[in-house]
C-alpha cells in the first residue's frame, strides 16, 4: 500500500543549529516492545496481520493459488497460515524480515500492508512463533522470539531438501483456554471476505464458514431489500397520485356546478 504524507514546508528566520531525531540500537528494545504491544485485541491482531501478509504474498507473487489457515484444535493447538508466494531466502529473513518498519509494499496499492509492523504480531500474544520459509528447493524454519532482555531475535532451527511449493508458513501456538476464541475470531474476520480470496480452511468441518455469510449473499439479500423498498414507493406514489387525481377531479365538479 502507497503510504500517502502530506509535506509541509517549514521557513525559518534564521539558521539555528539542528539535529535529526534518531534511535540507538540499545534503546530499540523499548520502541521495537511498543510496536508489538500496540494492540487491543491480540487474537485478532494475530489473524488479522498474518493472514493479510499472505495475501499480500500471493498477489507479489501472482499464485492462483487460495492460502491455507489451519484453525486451531484442541489437538492441534497452533493458528498457522501459509501463502504460496516466493518465500523467502535465508538473507532476506535476517536482513528484511528481521528490521521493524522494513517493507517492499509501498510502491503499489494492490497491497494491504506497508508499515513492516504487523509481521511481528505475534509476539503481542505470546513470546515466540515459528516462520517457516520455502525458497529455492529449502525448507528452512525460524524461531521468532522475545529474550530475557526484551529484545526482537531470530535463530534459525533447521533447513532440508523440500519439493514443496515456495512461499511462508507462519504458526503460532495457542494456549488451550483460547482456542475456541481463536475459532471466532477466524470465523468473524473471514465472514464478508468474496470467495475468491476465501483461504482454505484446514482442520474444521467443511462449513466452517457458511456460505449464507459470503458477502456475495449478503449482497443479494441487501439487493432483494433494495427491490422490495422500490417496489413499496412505487406503490405509495401511485396512491398518492390517484389521491390528488380523485381531489382534482372533485375540485372540477363543484366549479363546474357553479
């Protein structure tokens, strides 16, 4: 997403000494915990910024392909979503993925994201996740994690041969007592989204997300309303005109009468 600044030009009187505003590197801790803890809802945050990235990904990418969400179950306790984009190479986790406020988004608005914040959203629900990354014939996983020291890391875990198709996998485990609000939470963010963006649902019944919920049918519900509404003032103008026709006609007589 273009991310539009309105520019104002500031005139002085005279040429006062001045200084840029920046931030040490031993004080990104503070800003880099700010960033991550700026949300009111967390569960939604997780699904919300994730699933938008891999969006994002996919249409970087041209994938026809739908990403995959695996909802999470009391079996399998982890939110995961999987696009199938470039994914990404071991230099670019630890060079791009890696910095706050990094972002290749902002020079088209075909993308929802731009800010290079919400990939660590995550961590605004709990203390780590893993990045799965599918790029170049690799399958390599990362830990993304707070330390002791508060501070943002990345460890590479492990990387093997993989066939798989190139793009992310991001997963995210989820304490047992917040699953089913996990389950909402997917099922209230996905409810309007057009079937042609709908991601494939992994883990639930089939009709996870009704089909009377697409934004299509709310659509045509909203439609056939609009149709009944006309309908309904076609209606009344006509008894209207008929009112003022018998009025007039009334009016004629009685002057004809006279």
């Amino acid at each position: 997403m273009i991310i539009t600044q309105e520019k104002t030009q500031v005139t002085s009187s005279h040429n006062f000494d001045s200084v840029n505003c920046t931030i040490d590197a031993e004080d990104m801790r503070y800003v880099a915990s700010l960033l991550r803890n700026n949300y009111s809802n967390t569960r939604l945050a997780v699904v919300r910024e994730i699933s938008a990235n891999a969006i994002d990904a996919n249409r970087e990418a041209n994938s026809a392909r739908q990403i995959e969400i695996k909802v999470p179950t009391s079996m399998s306790p982890t939110f995961a979503v999987r696009d199938f984009g470039g994914g990404l190479s071991e230099e670019d986790v630890f060079g791009l993925y890696s910095k706050y406020g990094k972002s290749t988004k902002r020079e088209s608005n075909n993308y929802i994201g731009a800010f290079g914040i919400g990939k660590f959203a995550p961590l605004s629900y709990g203390e780590n996740f893993t990045c799965v990354s599918y790029h170049g014939g690799l399958k390599t996983s990362y830990n993304v994690f707070v330390n002791d020291d508060d501070d943002t890391k990345i460890s590479k875990l492990f990387s093997e041969p993989s066939d798989e198709p190139t793009g992310l996998s991001i997963e995210v485990a989820v304490a047992e007592s917040d699953i089913n609000e996990f389950r909402e939470v997917v099922k209230s963010f996905f409810k309007f989204f057009p079937q042609k963006d709908m991601p494939k649902f992994l883990g639930v019944e089939e009709d996870f997300i009704p089909e009377s919920r697409s934004l299509s049918v709310q659509m045509m519900i909203h439609g056939s309303f609009l149709k009944m509404t006309e309908v309904m003032v076609t209606i009344i103008i006509i008894i209207m005109l008929l009112f003022l026709w018998v009025e007039l006609a009334t009016n004629l007589t009685q002057m004809q009468s006279m």
